[in-house]
C-alpha cells in the first residue's frame, strides 16, 4: 500500500468577497491520485468569522499534439469577508 503525503501548493493573499482565482498545473504525474483542500485565515476579521472558500471540480485538459497535461481548478471567496487562502495537496500512488 502506498503512503498519502500532503503539500502546500498555492499560498495567496487577499481574496476578496465573492473573488474567484484560478489556478493551473502544468504535466502532473499520472502515476498519482491527487485531492486538493483548503484552509483560509484572516488577520483583518473578527475572532470567529465564518470564512469559506469553494474549489471548483478539477479539469484535466490533454494536448493530443504535445502530449502535454494540464490541471485547472478554481477558488471562490464564498464568505462576505476578504480572506487569505492555502491550497492544500494530498498525493497518493495506488
């Protein structure tokens, strides 16, 4: 069985209420099971904000030409305050 190893792949300041980024990964191993999740904090809002941010449903493009793939996926402040975010990677080979 493989191990899960987790890294911090995006770090971003200052979404802003309803702000949406999105983000792009270029040739990901495809020998590899990947989930994203997030974290957000704030240093401007008060002590138990509800902060929220949404990660859009992974797209996964192929370049039949190159060969070369792509992750795309997206990240939306759903909350009313301007918030920071970490986008967080699980990795795992089957």
């Amino acid at each position: 069985m493989g191990s899960i190893n987790t890294k911090i792949i995006v770090l971003s300041d200052d979404l802003a209420p309803g702000e949406t980024r999105t983000w792009s990964w270029n040739n990901p191993n495809i020998n590899y099971v990947y989930a994203f999740s997030a974290a957000t904090h704030s240093n401007s809002s008060a002590p138990n904000s509800d902060l929220k941010v949404e990660i859009s449903p992974l797209r996964y493009n192929y370049n039949n030409g190159t060969g070369k793939r792509r992750i795309e996926f997206s990240v939306k402040n759903v909350s009313s305050t301007q918030l920071n975010y970490e986008v967080h990677m699980s990795y795992a080979m089957p």
